[in-house]
C-alpha cells in the first residue's frame, strides 16, 4: 500500500502484546515522514522491532499545544504524519485531540487505522451489558472529588468503563463500593494481552477484598466495568425510612447515618444512600 501527502494518520498500537499490531498499522509508520509518539522512548523499541526506522517527533500532553501549529504547517506543505500512543488507539484518555481538531478545521484528511482499544477489548469478555456503555476514562486522583464524580454516575443505566493506575485501584474500588453499595457487579480487567493478564469479576465488595488480599493484583494498568443502575420496584423506600433517616441527619454525615439507618430498618444501603443524598439537596 502506498500513503497520501498531507495526511495524519491516527494509528493504534499494541497495548501489550505486539502481535496484535496490525500490517497496514507497520506500513502507514514504515512509509510516512514522520512520527508524532507520545513518549519516544516508549515507543522506539516497539517500532524497531518491526523495522520502522522513521523519524519520531515527541507530542504529549505538556508540549502539544505548542507543537500543534508546526504539524499542521507540515502536513499543509505535503508531509504525512502518523500519530501513535504509548498504546492502543490515540486520543482515547491520551494526547492527539487538539492536533486532531486543528487538522479538521483547515479541512486536512485525518485518516484512522484502527486496531486495539483497551476499553473495547475488556467489554468484549466482560460478561456485562455491551449494548450500551459509557466510558469515563480515569476518576479525580482526590477522594473527594471522585467521590462527587461518582454521586452523579448513581443511577446511569449503562454499563459504565473507567480506567484506573496501580496508585489509586483500591481507593476507587472503596469509593465505588461507597457510592454503587457492596452488592453491584464489578469487572476489573488488569493488563490486558499482557503475561500477567486477569479478569475477574463479582461484587464490589468481592472484588475489593480479592484485590486487598493479593498485592500482584494491585500492579498494572486496569479498566474497571461496573454494571449499571437497575431500578427495583420491590425494594421502593417507605416513609418510615425517610423518617428514620433525617432523624440521623440531623447529626450525622450522610455515610453514617446511612450505615446506622441500614442496621435499623434492614434495608439496602444503597438505597438508603440515595434517599439521604436526596435529603441533603
């Protein structure tokens, strides 16, 4: 195959195993003029090992703001331009949007080679709802912050994707298993196509606990899947539970007057969380 002038490329790569680098992908970076990678270093290894000797450009989140406007310069006098991530499928919770964006508004050829994504790979073998999903990629890295960001993704019916780092895996299982209760069904995919890859799914607090238990399941990158929201008429709150609860609200945050109020009237947590947020507002 023979590339155009004045084209970029958006090229995805292997996020693990590199047989799953496709052959058009090895010759769009074999035949174009230059390469735009997130992280160079990261990159060249993988493409000598296919023979790719062209020239790599850095363009990460710290400079391509300012290295947008040459590229673009470059591909209006003729050059082709591949852009590649560290791994799988650019611009997906990765550098590349504002090179992307700027090459559609002077009416430059953006053309896609497709190939690996983690988020599709993990849905594909995840077991939960594929039809409809939406992907948050990663949470706030402050408690806080994640916490709010969950409280608003409590009743999406979708199932819901995230990704996550080694650093924070268990803070956000346990925030997650906070918002969502112990009982909703979790997928955590860990280094997909990798030697050490798992999935595993169960409940939150399941998988919590398999995580906590074993520290070889906190290392590497993850995609979290959580199941979405059902709503479950049988299980309507009653007034009595609203009672008790701005009774416990009156002096108590809303995770613990949740937690008293579960104990007392031997309902769901989850739903109890809910009404008292409700409550709160």
């Amino acid at each position: 195959m023979s590339i155009d002038p004045g084209v970029l490329y958006i090229v995805a790569t292997p996020i693990g195993n590199r047989e799953d680098m496709s052959q058009r992908a090895i010759n769009v970076l074999q035949q174009v003029d230059l390469i735009a990678a997130e992280d160079t270093r990261h990159s060249r290894p993988l493409l000598n090992f296919y023979g790719v000797q062209t020239r790599l450009q850095a363009l990460h989140e710290h400079n391509e703001q300012q290295r947008v406007p040459d590229l673009v310069e470059r591909l209006q006098r003729g050059l082709s331009i591949a852009l590649i991530s560290d791994a799988g499928t650019p611009l997906i919770s990765d550098p590349g949007y504002p090179l992307v964006r700027a090459c559609r508004d002077v009416g430059l050829r953006v053309v896609p080679v497709p190939g690996v994504s983690a988020i599709i790979t993990a849905l594909s073998v995840s077991g939960l709802p594929t039809d409809r999903f939406v992907f948050e990629g990663f949470l706030p890295a402050r408690g806080g912050a994640r916490t709010r960001y969950l409280q608003a993704l409590l009743e999406e019916s979708r199932t819901l994707v995230f990704y996550e780092s080694k650093h924070r895996i268990l803070d956000s299982l346990l925030d997650m298993q906070t918002v969502f209760g112990e009982d909703r069904q979790v997928v955590v995919a860990r280094e997909l196509t990798k030697t050490f890859e798992t999935i595993k799914g169960g409940t939150l607090a399941e998988i919590l606990s398999w995580i906590q238990a074993d520290s070889d399941q906190q290392r590497g990158e993850f995609v979290i899947m959580l199941h979405g929201y059902v709503a479950d008429k049988s299980d309507e709150l009653n007034p009595e539970h609203e009672r008790v609860l701005r009774i416990l609200l009156a002096d108590l945050p809303v995770k613990q007057a949740t937690h008293l109020a579960a104990e007392i009237l031997d309902a769901r947590r989850n739903d109890l969380y809910k009404l008292a947020l409700q409550i709160k507002e």
